[in-house]
C-alpha cells in the first residue's frame, strides 16, 4: 500500500520544529480517531447532520499531514450529509474518508514511533 501522508507542508511551516511536528501529528492522531469511532456510530443511528458536522471537523487538520486529496471529497460529503440529500451516494465517500484517515493514523503513529 502506498503512503497517503506527506509530512513536508508541516515541516515547511515549523521550520523543521521536530517537537511542534510531533504535537501536530500527536494532535491530528488523537483527534481523527475519536471523529472516526463517531462517525461510525452517527451512522449506524442514521444521523446524517451530526455526520456533516464530524466530518468538518477532519477538514482543518488535512494539509499539515498532506491529505489535501481529501478535501474535495469530504467537502461533497459534508454537504450532502448536513442537507440530508444523495446520503445512499454519500455513504461511500465516508468510508473512503475514514479508511483514508485511518491508514494516515497508522503512518503517522510510525513516523512518531
């Protein structure tokens, strides 16, 4: 499987600050991994705006690890999930989302390591 995270944006705008990369990267581990676990549950319960609002959360943090790829769709995704519209079209694009973030946490965990 090929790396989806790219550090050099983080590393570009910390002047190469090992520490605040770490914390960066500690922060956006910490935080997707609650977002995922609520998203899924938001899902099973069918809560398609609670959804919307989780996934604008992922949105900020995507740059400093490189996952710039991910924010048209989770732009789409987002949208759609908080007007309640195409969610039997939506659903896809947030698996793709949370098993993209969650192949990042599992990079990024590495790197720090």
């Amino acid at each position: 499987m090929s790396r989806i995270t790219d550090l050099s944006y983080l590393e570009m705008v910390s002047d190469g600050d090992k520490e605040f990369i770490e914390q960066v990267v500690e922060s956006f581990i910490d935080n997707n991994a609650q977002i995922i676990i609520s998203l899924q549950e938001e899902q099973e319960a069918q809560n398609w705006i609670k959804m919307g609002q989780l996934i604008h959360k992922i949105k900020p943090s995507l740059e400093m690890v490189g996952l710039t790829p991910l924010k048209e769709k989770i732009v789409q995704a987002e949208n759609n999930l908080k007007n309640e519209t195409n969610i039997e079209e939506t659903l896809p694009l947030v698996a793709e989302i949370i098993s993209n973030c969650e192949q990042a946490i599992e990079e990024l965990k590495a790197d720090i390591s």
